[in-house]
C-alpha cells in the first residue's frame, strides 16, 4: 500500500515548475552557467576540431625507443655507382702497372749504369735521367751530351764562355729564359734544363733528325743551315762522339 501518494505528487510538481521559474529569472543558475559556458567556447571548440581533423597524425616515441622509418614514405634510393667495364679497366690497369714497373726498372738500371761508366754520384746521374726525360731527351744521349760537354763538371767554362754542364752560352740561356743570368748556369738543375731544351728544340727544326740536331748543338744552327744550303755535309764527328758516350 503506498504511503503519502500527494506528497509524492507535490515533490514532483514542486521540483519540476522551481526549474522554469529559474530559466525565467536573470538569475544565473548552475544549468544557465553550463549552458553559456558551452556556447561561449563552442565556436573555437569546432575550429580546433576541423583543424585536427585536418593535420597530420604524429607519433611520439618515448625517449628511450627510436623512431621507426614510415614504411609507406617514398625516399629516393642512393644513386649506385657506375660500373665500368671490367675487361677493358683491368687491361688499362696491368698496362699502367706494366709501364710503371718498366719505367722504374729502366730509370734505376740507367742511373746505375752511368754511375758505373762515368763514375758518378748516384745524385747527379738521376738529376741528368730525370730533367732529361722531363724535356723529351733519351737519356743515353743526355748522358753522353754532359760528358762531352763538360766531363760532367758544373762549373765548366769554355773558351768562348759557355758555362756548366751542358756549356749553354749566356745569350742562349737569356733566349730560352729572360731573364737568366750567367751565374745561374751553375746550377747544374737549371743549366741541363735549359741545355736539353736547347737540344729538343733542335731537334725539332730539323724534323727529329738527332744527328743533325747534336751538330747544330755544337756547331750552331746558322754555320748547319748555310752549309746544307749549299748542298755539303755538317757533321764534324760530335754527334758520334754523343751517340757513343761522350768517349767514356
């Protein structure tokens, strides 16, 4: 049997017309405050949302756990590097190994040779090897050249002033090199540079003909031009006497 059934009723109308009569009053209610608390905050609320909805995703890693590669990104794989043909590599290869070797073994027997024949400090012999392959000069012959210019004396001087090992004359050496004075001729580096250039030069005016050139060396071009202009023969035996040593 149910007790106080208008009381009950009463309860229920007076919670339900208490809670208009608050909507109808200025004054603020908990529900009223909620309510203009949600609408005030609404608007930003939403463009958050929106501009969430629209960034990307980012996952945070713990300090202690690495960052693993997104495997859907594309990056661009490292260029690989361009291999070349291996035949012809390699037979380039042993040839420039082969070249080396021989060029080596050549230098190293030349040089010993003439220290060997013309009794030579091992210095000077590779400076005449060196500087002589340097300007295009077999060495055999720049051997022989220094010998029977000067006996391989660097402070030679002739007769008619030619100076050092290969006896280049003032004038010449200021032809080749402004500049160059005589005392520098001395200098047994510079004097075989500019003596075996001389010689390469020659050379080429008379078209590789070394014989000729080594005449002229001695002789001067002008005294070989004029006597082969008139139809005669220049060689006076220097050019043997280099070819063959230097007489040593």
């Amino acid at each position: 049997m149910e007790k106080h059934p208008r009381r009950r009723a009463e309860d229920r109308e007076d919670a339900s017309p208490a809670s208009k009569e608050d909507e109808a009053t200025d004054r603020p209610t908990p529900r009223r405050r909620a309510r203009d608390f949600f609408q005030r905050f609404r608007q930003p609320l939403i463009g958050l949302g929106i501009a969430g909805a629209a960034a990307p995703m980012v996952k945070t890693t713990k300090p202690h756990e690495e960052a693993k590669p997104d495997a859907s990104a594309t990056t661009p794989s490292p260029a690989q590097p361009q291999t070349a043909a291996p035949g012809k590599d390699l037979e380039e290869n042993i040839a420039n190994r082969i070249a080396e070797t021989k060029g080596g073994a050549d230098r190293e027997a030349s040089v010993v040779g003439a220290m060997e024949r013309y009794g030579i400090a091992r210095d000077l012999a590779e400076d005449i090897f060196d500087i002589a392959s340097e300007t295009g000069i077999e060495p055999k012959t720049a051997f022989g050249l220094v010998k029977t210019e000067s006996s391989f004396n660097s402070r030679a001087v002739s007769n008619v002033g030619a100076l050092g090992l290969t006896q280049v004359m003032p004038r010449t050496a200021r032809w080749l090199r402004p500049g160059t004075r005589p005392h520098e001729l001395y200098d047994r580096q510079t004097n075989m540079r500019l003596g075996f250039r001389y010689l390469g030069q020659l050379i080429d005016r008379y078209r590789g003909d070394v014989r000729l050139a080594l005449t002229a060396y001695n002789r001067g071009p002008g005294t070989v031009d004029r006597v082969l202009k008139r139809g005669g023969d220049p060689d006076n035996g220097y050019a043997d006497k280099v070819l063959g040593g230097g007489g040593g």
